[in-house]
C-alpha cells in the first residue's frame, strides 16, 4: 500500500478548499436572477440579448400578422353582406328581369371568387 505523504495531505487539503468554495459559487449562482448572472458572466447576457431579439421580432411579426388579418376579416364582412344584399335583392324581385341581372350575376361570381382567394 502506498504511504499517505505530508505532500499528499496537503494537495488534499487544498483540493477539500477549492471543492468548498466551488460549492459556495455553486450556491451564489443558484440565488441569482438571470439578470445578475448575465452582469458576471457575459455569455449569458449574449444569450439573452439573442432571445430579446427574437422575442421582438416575434411580437412585430404578430402585430403586422393580426393587421393583415383584421383587414382580411373585413373584407370577407364585406363580400358577405354583398352577397346577402343580392341575394335579397334577387329574392325580393325589386329588380326587372331585364335590368341587370346578368350585372349582379357577374357581381355575385366576382365576390365568390374574392372570397376564395381570401379562405
């Protein structure tokens, strides 16, 4: 068996040091916020500038996608109360047979082709 030196029960002492004070930084870390980790170490404030980043450009992309969609649904309002207006007026007979109704049929074809691009 090998002889425990002075030298070997010094390293060890040290060694027993160096894991306590890691343990206590282990600990530190542990209690930090995000904020206060990315202040000591500069990776983790490289990493959440990265998903700032992103975070936004996702918020602004939502906000042009909603605008988007806001304008189609009122479009679509827009088509269906034509369509139901010439419905109602084909329906009613307010309109000579002569008078137009081959117009409000093309109408009508032309907002039911609308509505198809818009679905």
């Amino acid at each position: 068996m090998s002889e425990v030196t002075e030298e070997t029960t010094r390293a060890l002492c040290l060694l027993n040091e160096e894991n306590e004070q890691l343990q206590t930084k282990i600990k530190e870390f542990e209690r930090m916020s995000v904020c206060e980790l990315g202040a000591v170490n500069p990776n983790v404030m490289s990493y959440m500038r990265h998903w700032e980043s992103r975070a936004t450009e996702a918020e602004a992309r939502v906000k042009e996608l909603e605008g988007k969609l806001t304008w189609a649904n009122s479009q679509w309002d827009r088509c269906v109360k034509r369509i139901k207006e010439l419905e109602a007026e084909l329906r009613n007979k307010k309109c000579e047979p002569h008078c137009g109704i081959i117009t409000r049929c093309e109408e009508l074809e032309e907002l039911v082709r609308k509505l198809e691009v818009c679905q």
